[in-house]
C-alpha cells in the first residue's frame, strides 16, 4: 500500500497546488511531501538554497531524503545527498523503513551519496585553506548523474571538523551562492542553535527560504510541528502546522481550509431513519456535510450514528466507523440489540469500524490515520463516535483546530461526515463540551427529559443549513427495530407529551375516537 | 605510538610517502608545495616522496579520498595516515601533523 498510497497523495499534492493562472510567482520544486506543498504554495524556491533547521530527531534527514526520493522517482530530477553525519549505508537503511529505496536509486544513476566525513581528531590546520575539495565533490556529484537537487545534511558539522571559524563562515557563504549558479535546488539542514535558528547562524546566509521543524510535549504527548519561518517572494502559511513522521515518511497535515474550494453539495444522504429524514425536510443530511450529534451519556448517540452508518452499507456506499471508546466488537454486539445489523455490512466489505483509544496515538497521529484511511478506502460516509474522546489526549482548543482540518478534508471529497460528542452531565444540553458545532453544518441535541418519575429519550435538531428543518423536540425510543421517533401527542394546551403521559393521552384518545385514523397532528 | 615503529624499523630507514591534494595551480597551493619540500628536506632528508594531486584533475578522488579542504596533505605512510590542511605556513603545525619531533627544527 505504501507505493499506491504515496503516489496517490503525490498526485492529490500537486493537483491542490496549481497556482492560479496569470499570477506572476517564483519556480518552485514540489517536495512530494503531503501537506508541505500546500503551506508553501507549491514547494521549495528552485534553484535557490532552503534552511531547514530544528532540534535532533526533529526529521531534518528525513526531510531532505523524501525531497530527493520525490525528485528522483517521479520528476526525473536526479538529486544529490551529501551526508555530513550518517554513513551512506545508515541513510539507506533509514530510508527504506519509510519506503524509499535509495540504493536502487542510486544504483540507477538517480541519486548521489556522497558522505564527508571530517573528523578533528584525524586532521591539524596549518595555515590558510579554502574548501574547494568539497566545491569539487559537489560539482563533480552534480554533474555526474546531472543533479537538479541537492541536500546537505548538516553542514554544520564542519564547523566540529575543522577549527577556523572564520574561514569556515566566508566559504559557506561562498557555497551557497556558488549553488545557486548551478541551477540546483537545495536543502541545507541546520541544528537547532539556542541563541539563533541554528548554532552557527547559516540563517545569516540562506535567506530565500527557512522552515523550521519542532517538537514539542504536550500533555505527555510529542506533537511535531512545522512552520514556514520565512519563503521570499512568495505566500505561504506562518502557522505551525503539524506533521508526523511514520512508515510512509514525514506527513504536514492538511490544510485544505487555505482554500475553501468544496464543490455545492448536491443530494442528500439518507439519516438511516425514516422519520428523521422527514424532519430534516430534505430526506437526510445533505451530501458533503457534517453533523454533530451531541448529548448526555446513553441518549443514544451512537445508535443514531449506527443508523446512520447502516444506511450507507444499505444504499452499497462505504462507510469508515471511527470509534474512539468501544471496541468494534462492542459497537456491532451493541447495535445487534436494537436490530441494526452492522457485521453484514461489515462482512460485506461496506463497512470498516477502526477502534483506536485516542491515546494510543497523538491527537495529529489520529488524524494522520484518518486520512491515510481515507485515501486508500474512498468512503462516502464517516462516523467518528465520540470526537469529545478527542479531548482526553488534547486540549479542547487542539482538538477543535483538528477537528475543523478533518472537516474541511472530508468536506473537499464530499465525504458526510456524522460526529458525536457526549455533552457534560453539568452543562446544558445545548452546549457541546468542545465548543464544535460551529464547525458543524447541522446539530441534533439528544436529551434525557425527566418527568412524572420517568426518564424518556428527545431529539432536536438545533441548526441545519440550507434546510427548512422542523423546530419540534422529538421523543424517540429504541426498539428491537431500531430507533423510532414517537409521533407526537399534544395536550390541547399546546404541551408536548412524553412517555406514560403520552401513553396515557394515547390511550385516552383512543378511547374517545374509538376510529380515528387521523388522529395524529 | 613513535616506539613500537621505531623498533620494528628504524627512523633513518623509513620512506615517507605524502600526497599534497590541490585544486589548481593557485598561489596557495604552490606556496604549500614549497613549503612541503622545503620541510621534507630539512626534518626528513631525501626519504620521501610527494605526490601532488590536483583535483581539478581528478574530481573522483576527492570523495574518494575524503578531501574536503585544500591544500591537503595526507601522510600516507608511516602509518597511520594522518591529515594536514593549509598552505603548511605553520611549520611547528606541520611537525606536529606529521609527527615529527619539533626538536628536529632547522
């Protein structure tokens, strides 16, 4: 899957990045690294020099190793690594783990490694030098596979290697603009200074472009953050914008609210209840939406989303069940009481439940996974039952900025997306407890209404754009068949009645018009 | 380090090999070849040999040889090799890369 899932990203990677037309702005080199093209409106300035700078571990290598891979495998832009830290086979043996075969790339002409090992200890200075061997190893790199990228990683160590600070300076600098007239685009990756970016300020000379790459613990949580510190002649995003690093490389994760470019929802998807579609006035959630379900613990928000998902598997479209606090097991075993049949749907292939407790992974891992997910599975629908489980491994304010990522995502492909989110038991019901629903096109409220020593189950939909949605507060029960909204009985007072009042007015009607057929209002 | 070589070949019999990498006929490189000889003459006597490499020549060998500044002088034997960089204008520093006792001066 590795293959088919990086060049399927690569291409929806270079498809979200064409500029507009007519609009004068800088070359760039695509990277392939999901997200990474987006924040920098399509990648790194070609032909000039990029900083990447951040702390150990923070994937500065690993940038640079997927910005050739990407050039050397797709865009027929051979490229040149010169590895000042790790030995040729460590970077291959690191690579493959994320898929990238490096020696068969470099096997095949399309990629260079070149390791400049400089080691104090082995060498005495005498005198004044300039670095014209590395000037030649580079050149002669460049010109023997015809290299259009090149990656130092990290340059820096020079400066353990050898003691003239001065020199050392003066020729970088010398470097960089020498690269420059060779046409090349380059990564230059830097380590974490704790006064500058970098220890020996090469932000001083690479000055066209500078990302820096973070890590950071938050809530025993490693998040991996990036940010476009500064991209010459061109826009891009200033947030730090998180990223992940795992099997298939180094991930920024989406942000395809830079530009709001949904299609118009057409059609609706049906709720999976008959009288629920009704209310909605439009035969179920619009296509392409999103939908909030909230409320108090046992209100039956999952069997809503059940519903919602069995439908789905009923019209054949594919629906990825995202359940944050059961099992699968637990949710089909769960469903199966009120008559929906999840594991056909299941077995049918319709329906994939992925259970994962929100703190097995990051709150950025989970969305991540969500997208690869996604990508490869094409769903039409998606539950995600409880996103208020979300809160556990994150901040409310983190989850919501993921959430509204996820949104978005879900959104540009169309995809209905169903949320639940288990509402406090101090607060009113009306008020999700991660302050979502304005993300949400729609919102339905379930309540547990208290009275006459009973308690019975209400629906209310709070907000349905675009929809002539009913303002009513529903009873619903949940049967053997499933959820049931009641019809509704009022008292000539204009109250709503519920459970054994309502039963009772039933009955009472009843008995008054032994045959009315028409007795519902 | 110096006895265990000394005792299974003694100094006076030793033949140096060096290598002086340069790129190109700069003044810088030729100032550290002159230096070089000139050294070589005085502390080693006519056991030596040099080999000047000019990478403009021969580009491979600086990756090969894991050249990066130049001029560079490796002492290719006695072993082990060891690396001196500059125009050698420092003449105590090039002893010392080279390991040759300081005393041995003039």
């Amino acid at each position: 899957m590795t293959k088919d899932g990086r060049q399927g990203a690569a291409r929806t990677a270079s498809r979200k990045v064409r500029q507009p037309s007519g609009r004068r702005s800088i070359a760039k080199a695509p990277t392939g690294i999901v997200g990474l093209d987006e924040i920098t409106r399509g990648g790194l300035p070609r032909r000039r020099a990029t900083l990447v700078c951040g702390g150990p571990g923070a994937g500065k290598t690993l940038l640079g190793t997927q910005f050739l891979a990407h050039g050397a495998m797709v865009l027929d832009e051979p490229g040149v690594f010169v590895s000042f830290e790790e030995p040729p086979l460590e970077l291959i043996e690191n690579s493959r783990s994320l898929g990238i075969d490096l020696r068969d790339l470099v096997n095949r002409g399309k990629i260079f490694i070149d390791y400049v090992r400089v080691e104090r200890s082995e060498i005495v200075e005498s005198g004044g030098y300039d670095l014209d061997g590395l000037f030649i190893r580079l050149a002669h790199a460049i010109s023997s596979i015809g290299a259009k990228r090149v990656v130092l990683d990290t340059i820096e160590m020079l400066f353990s290697g050898l003691t003239d600070a001065f020199i050392l300076r003066a020729e970088l600098h010398r470097l960089f603009q020498w690269l420059k007239t060779k046409g090349v685009t380059t990564i230059v990756t830097g380590e974490r200074g704790t006064d500058g970016l970098t220890r020996h300020g090469l932000e001083e000379y690479l000055t066209d472009c500078v990302i820096v790459l973070d890590q950071r613990v938050t809530t025993q949580e490693a998040t991996r953050r990036v940010r476009i510190l500064k991209y010459r002649g061109s826009a891009h995003s200033n947030n730090e914008i998180p990223f992940l690093i795992d099997d298939n490389g180094l991930s920024v994760l989406p942000i395809s609210s830079l530009g709001l470019h949904y299609g118009a929802p057409t059609g609706s998807v049906s709720t999976g209840i008959d009288d629920l579609d009704e209310l909605f006035g439009t035969g179920g959630y619009f296509r392409g939406s999103s939908v909030l379900v909230s409320g108090q613990a046992g209100t039956g928000k999952s069997s809503l989303a059940a519903h919602f998902a069995h439908a789905a598997a009923q019209r054949a479209e594919r629906c990825l069940y995202l359940a944050f606090e059961e099992s699968a097991q637990q949710i089909v075993r769960n469903m199966r009481s009120i008559g929906i049949d999840l594991e056909s749907d299941v077995r049918k292939g319709l329906l994939q439940i992925h259970a994962q407790r929100p703190t097995h992974l990051g709150l950025e891992a989970h969305l991540v996974a969500v997208h690869r997910l996604i990508n490869e599975w094409h769903p039409t629908v998606v539950v995600l039952d409880p996103v208020s489980n979300l809160t556990n491994i994150a901040s409310p304010l983190d989850v919501k900025s993921m959430l509204s990522r996820l949104l978005d995502f879900l959104k540009g492909l169309e995809i209905t997306a169903l949320a639940t989110s288990l509402t406090g038991g101090g607060g009113t019901s009306y008020q999700s407890d991660i302050g979502v629903s304005s993300l949400m096109d729609a919102w339905m409220v379930l309540q547990n209404v208290e009275a006459n020593g009973e308690r019975n189950r209400a629906l209310q939909i709070i907000k349905a754009r675009e929809t002539s949605h009913s303002n009513q507060i529903r009873e619903f029960v949940l049967t053997d068949e499933g959820l049931k909204l009641v019809p509704i009985h009022r008292r000539l007072d204009g109250r709503v009645l519920v459970g054994t009042s309502r039963e009772v007015q039933q009955d009472t009607d009843a008995a008054m018009q032994p045959a009315a057929p028409g007795a519902r209002s | 380090m110096t006895s265990p070589l000394r005792r299974r070949s003694p100094p006076r019999r030793r033949t140096w090999r060096l290598r002086l990498y340069v790129a190109g006929q700069t003044p810088r490189s030729i100032t550290a070849l002159d230096n070089l000889k000139r050294l070589c003459d005085a502390d080693i006597g006519n056991r030596y040999e040099i080999e000047v490499i000019d990478l403009l020549k021969h580009p491979h060998r600086a990756r090969q040889d894991q050249i990066v500044a130049v001029p560079t002088l490796v002492r290719k034997l006695p072993r082990p090799m060891r690396k001196i960089i500059g125009d050698l204008s420092s003449r105590e520093r090039v002893l010392v890369g080279l390991g040759l006792p300081p005393t041995r001066s003039r």
